[in-house]
C-alpha cells in the first residue's frame, strides 16, 4: 500500500499497538486503514488497548471516513458496528479462491473469481446494512461494505513475498493439517504467481474508496 501513498504524497500516521497505544485526532484524517494481528478481538484483557482501538474505529466510520478493514481489522469493524465474531468452521492459511458477490449499486465490484492470500481462524456476521462482496468455500463472508466509506476484508490483498516469508517464519503454529490450510512449499509458489495482482486490487480499493468520498487529490 505503500505506494499507493507515495504516488499521492498522502501525509501518514501510524499507531503500531505492541509500541504505543496513542491514537490520532480522528477529524481532519480522511482515511483509515486497520490491519491485522494474531489476536482476537475480545481479548481486551491481556491486549487493552482493544478498547481505545475500538472506541476510534467507530468514531471514525460514524463521521464518515474513509474505512479500510484487513482480516483483524475487517473483524473490528463488525464487532464495533454489532455483529457476531466466532471461530470460523475451517481455518483458512494461503492462497484459496474467492468469489465476487454483487454487492448492489455503489459496492466495489471484485472479480468474478480470484486467489486470495488468507490467514485466520474466525470470521463475522455482516453488520446491519452492509453488503457481502465476497465469499469462499471455506467462508461465507470474506469481505463486505457498510454505506459508501467502508470496507472489511478477510483476506490479505497487500501480501508480498517478504510479508509471506514473516507469516510463515512468524506464525508457524498455524500450520496444522486442515481442508484449507496450504502447505509452506505452495504458499511460496502462489505468493510469486498471485501477488501483483492482488497488489493492483487494492490499489484499485483505495481509489474506490477516496474517489467515493471526493478526496482523489486529498488523501491523508
């Protein structure tokens, strides 16, 4: 996403929780971006700063931000907007496919059918209002959006080889036998044939999401 940023010289903030938990003056900021993590949403008990994290998301998406969601991220704009967050039937680690579902008028519109970079064991309801833009076999709400500025997404559209290479050499417990949980070896493989597409998506996302709310030169 970095990029992405540069090519508008967009001015960034950052709030990485396991360093500060400080968090940003909401106005004057017009787009969110809330990545992922190895915890869940509930648990505010060993990792509080949950509670500050969810207060701001909210506040955000009810004045009207620009609102990107990635996996944890997707799961904390659910949970703050009143949807269920539960363990997933299937625990889904690679590349697995997606497929697009017509959101209506106004949603981003995924391809029909794609390979999707996955890394989670629970999934969400749709919050009230929000529409599924995608779903797959292993999960029925990959990704959704909720009105004009939001968007949640279960799976990881930003994925490089270098940030392939830090989940598996990070996250390695993850890797139990499963339907939908792929091998070290493929995921290497399908990181280098599936990437740069994915890449150009979310670019195309953060377009879709600036342009919706009139910033395409006023991104920060």
């Amino acid at each position: 996403m970095g990029s992405w940023f540069d090519s508008r010289d967009a001015e960034l903030d950052y709030t990485r929780f396991y360093e500060s938990a400080e968090l940003p003056d909401v106005r004057g900021i017009g787009l969110v971006i809330i990545m992922g993590g190895p915890m869940n949403v509930q648990d505010e008990t060993t990792h509080p700063w949950l509670v500050a994290e969810k207060k701001f998301v909210r506040e955000a998406i009810d004045q009207g931000v620009a609102v990107l969601g990635v996996c944890l991220g997707a799961q904390l704009i659910a949970d703050v907007m009143g949807a269920r967050i539960f363990p997933n039937e299937f625990k889904e680690v690679g590349w697995l496919p997606i497929e697009a579902v017509d959101g209506g008028e106004d949603s981003f519109a995924f391809p029909e059918r794609m390979m999707a970079f996955h890394w989670h064991g629970d999934t969400f309801d749709l919050p009230d209002g929000a529409s599924r833009l995608a779903r797959s076999e292993g999960c029925e709400n990959q990704a959704f959006q909720l009105g004009k500025n939001v968007i949640g997404l279960q799976f990881h559209l930003e994925t490089t080889m270098e940030t392939t290479e830090l989940m598996i050499e990070n996250c390695h417990d993850d890797f139990a036998n499963g339907r939908y949980v792929q091998s070290v070896d493929a995921m290497r493989k399908a990181t280098a044939v599936n990437a740069n597409f994915a890449n150009r998506l979310v670019f195309a996302m953060l377009d879709f999401l600036s342009i919706k709310l009139g910033q395409e030169s006023d991104v920060s």
